[in-house]
C-alpha cells in the first residue's frame, strides 16, 4: 500500500476542534497516515492568501504529497469540490482559486469532482466539507488511489492568479499579496525583476533596497523569500506602522 504525505493547510486555527476532527476522518481511512501541518491558522475567509502560502510551499514537499486545503466561505453553496492531479502532487479542496496558482506552476493533468458516495462519508452536513469530503479524499488518495475513483472528470470554475504589478517611469503600483506574522509584507512585484534605484518612497517614507532583515533597522525592500519583494523592519512590524494588510495597493516610488 502507498502511503503519500498529506500537507494540511486550512484557516481553523488551533483553538477549535476542526483541524482534529480531519485528522480522525484521515487515520479512520489511512492508520499509517503521515500528515504535515502546513498552516492551522491561515487567514480567515481570505483565498488569496490561502493560494499565496499553498503556492509559495508546494513545491519544497516530496513528490506525490496530497495537499489537502480547506479555505472555504462558499461552503455548503454550488461550488465544486475538488481534486487536482499535477505532475508531481495531488491537491484537495474547493473550487474557489486556492489551489489555482500552485496547481497551475505544476501543470494540471486531470481534475475530478469528488462525487464518490464511496468517499464522502454519510451524512454530509454541507457546512464542513472539510471533514465530510475533502479529508476523506485526500486520505484516500493517500493510499494509492487513482484520482478517478474520486469522482468525474471536470473543469476547474475559478482560476484565480496573483495581480500583476503596474509598472511606471518612476514608479510601481504594487498589491500585498501576504502578511507574515512578524508583520512582512509581501508585495506582488517578482524578486528577479530589476529595481533601478537604492532609495525608495512607500507612503511619503523613505526607505532602503536591502538584502537581510538585519540591514532594516528601520523600514527597507528586500527580495523574499519566497521569490517576491518585501516591506520588512528587523523585529519588528512593518505592516503594522505602514498601515498594510493583505490586498491593499501600495506605491513605491523609484528615487
């Protein structure tokens, strides 16, 4: 029997007994199951962050490691759930753009609709397809299943990719994509792409391109690491003193 690693990425956070209750369902179907807890408390409601940390994660994990992420305000309405196989991984979650971005960076091959009442436990409640549908799924995958017994062959509904920067002469109008809980900011403007100045302006501040946390004693950019620029202050919360979370706009002005 196969035994695939299960990253569990969800916004239940640690206090409540959901997380648990998905591990159950898991051990119930799969006693050998290895399960990573990849984030317990990402942001609630918010899929474009849930998409960020899922994307910026993926692809440090074994081969053939089941993602299973439950960020789902739509519950219980039309939306589908999902499974998703890739190349390299398996993804398990809803149909609402969290596992676009990192599903998509590792080309998509098959997506079913899990629809299987061999899979779904009985008495789905339709307001914790977490426990019901998607735990259930990926335990099952996680033992060797094809992706088929899931459920039919569909199309994914909400192809969520990350906002673009808008590049100016003197100027980048950039989105937060993330913000750590050390309070930085990451902006949606690519590590690889060439800033032409030292001295920068964010909200009539200005700050500095740096390479380490360390040379920020106040605020600075510096390229992440997860392949984006960030807004950071060593030890301490940029995010909190530029006013900033996730989704804002945000001008960096070159010079």
């Amino acid at each position: 029997m196969q035994n695939r690693l299960i990253a569990l990425l969800t916004d239940f956070g640690v206090e409540e007994h959901y997380n648990g209750v998905m591990k159950g369902v898991i051990y119930g179907i799969n006693p050998e199951a290895r399960i990573v807890d990849l984030v317990s408390s990402a942001r609630s409601f918010s899929v474009p962050d849930a998409a960020f940390q899922l994307w910026a994660s993926f692809k440090y994990f074994p081969t053939e490691t089941v993602f299973l992420v439950v960020v789902d305000p739509g519950v219980g309405t039309q939306r589908q759930p999902i499974a998703i196989k890739t190349s390299r991984y398996f993804f398990v979650g809803p149909d609402n753009g969290v596992l676009y971005p990192a599903a998509e960076s590792d080309r998509i091959e098959s997506v079913v609709r899990i629809t299987s009442e061999d899979v779904i436990l009985p008495g789905r409640t339709g307001t914790f397809d977490g426990r019901d549908v998607f735990a259930p799924a990926a335990a099952y995958l996680s033992i060797g299943y094809e992706i088929d017994r899931l459920g039919p062959r569909t199309d994914i509904s909400v192809r969520y990719t990350f906002p673009e920067p808008r590049l100016a002469e003197n100027a980048i109008e950039a989105k937060v994509l993330h913000v750590d809980r050390f309070g930085d900011v990451v902006l949606n403007i690519p590590s690889s792409y060439r800033i032409r100045s030292d001295r920068l302006r964010v909200k009539n501040r200005t700050i500095a391109l740096s390479r380490s946390f360390e040379e920020c004693p106040d605020i600075c950019m510096i390229p992440g690491s997860s392949g984006f620029y960030e807004l950071a202050k060593y030890m301490k919360s940029a995010a909190e003193e530029l006013g900033l979370r996730a989704g804002d706009s945000v001008l960096i002005e070159l010079g």
